[in-house]
C-alpha cells in the first residue's frame, strides 16, 4: 500500500508538472513555428528591399555611364570638326589665292602650260578639301541670308530684286551644316 500511496503521489506532482507545462511554454529559448515565419518573412523583405535599392542603384549607374560615353563622343567629334575646320581655314587662303591667279590665266604659250599645272594642284587642294566635308556655300543670284554670306556693299542693281546677291568677291565655305567662312558679296538694292 505504501507502494500505491508513493505511486499516487508521484503521479500527482507529473499531472501537476504536465498541467504547467500545458499552461506556459517551456523556456528553453526555442521558438515557436509562427514567430520563427514572421521573421523570416520580416527578414525576406528586408533583403527584396534592399536588393531593389541596389539594383536601382545600378541601374541609374548604367544610365550615367552610357550618357557619359555619348557626351565624351559628341565632344570629341565637336572637337575634331573644329580642330579641321580651323586647319582647313588656313589653306582656304591659299585656295583664294590660286583661284585669283587663275582667273587670269595666260591663254597660250609657255604661261598657259604652268597654269595647266597650277590647275592641277586647285583641283587637288579642293578634292582633299572637300573629303574633309568642305563646301562652297553658293550665292551667286541668291537672295542675301546673313547666315551664309556677308554684305560688303548695297548698290542699285537694274534687272535684280532687292536683296538678291550680284557679285560673290570672295567664296563662302561650310563643313559639314557649320559656317567656315560666310561669302563676302555684294547685294541689290
């Protein structure tokens, strides 16, 4: 009887210990299934933000570099047509000077021979001027655009409009949509 007596008193203090058990959870630092989601689920999307700012990041780092590039190359062809047209600019001056020294021209003997020849070595400086996207601005009979052409003087002109160009005295270039050089011109009244 002792026996049942102990035995009953020990199952007693285990129901006590169960129903406590039932009643708190045991501390033993173990967390329960919907607390450890919540913080997973907290710490995904902490990470999903993170990761769109970094890929935002990116994303606007790309943008700038690429407009980076194509400022560096706009310069650089900007540049370079300057650099050109200030190169070709320079011989213009000669191409003026041969043009003058054409126009009068020995028509025979040994003088119409050497002008041949300084025709030759025109037409070669104009071909390596024009690959190089020199232009004539053409202004002859044209009305006067004080972009293209510059007025050296107004004069009554019988049979022309007001404004319409008579003479071009010296010719007017462009490279490529630039003004290189306006044609100096004279212009009706």
């Amino acid at each position: 009887m002792e026996e049942d007596l102990e035995k009953q008193t020990v199952e007693s203090e285990n129901d006590k210990e169960r129903a406590a058990v039932q009643e708190a959870p045991p501390d033993t630092g173990e967390v329960t299934p919907t607390v450890e989601v919540d913080s997973l689920m907290k710490e995904l999307q902490e990470c999903q933000t993170r990761a769109a700012e970094y890929l935002d990041g990116w994303q606007r780092a790309q943008a700038e570099f690429a407009n980076y590039k194509k400022r560096i190359e706009r310069e650089q062809a900007q540049m370079y047509q300057t650099t050109t047209g200030n190169v070709i600019r320079r011989y213009l001056e000669i191409v003026d000077d041969l043009e003058r020294a054409l126009k009068n021209r020995p028509k025979e003997g040994d003088g119409a021979i050497w002008a041949d020849g300084l025709e030759l070595i025109y037409r070669k400086l104009v071909s390596i001027l024009e690959a190089e996207g020199l232009k004539v601005i053409e202004a002859q009979g044209q009305f006067f655009d004080p972009n293209l052409h510059e007025a050296v003087s107004h004069e009554e002109a019988p049979g022309r409009e007001s404004g319409q160009i008579i003479e071009v005295t010296k010719q007017g270039y462009l490279l490529g949509e630039r003004v290189l050089r306006p044609a100096l011109v004279r212009v009706a009244k």
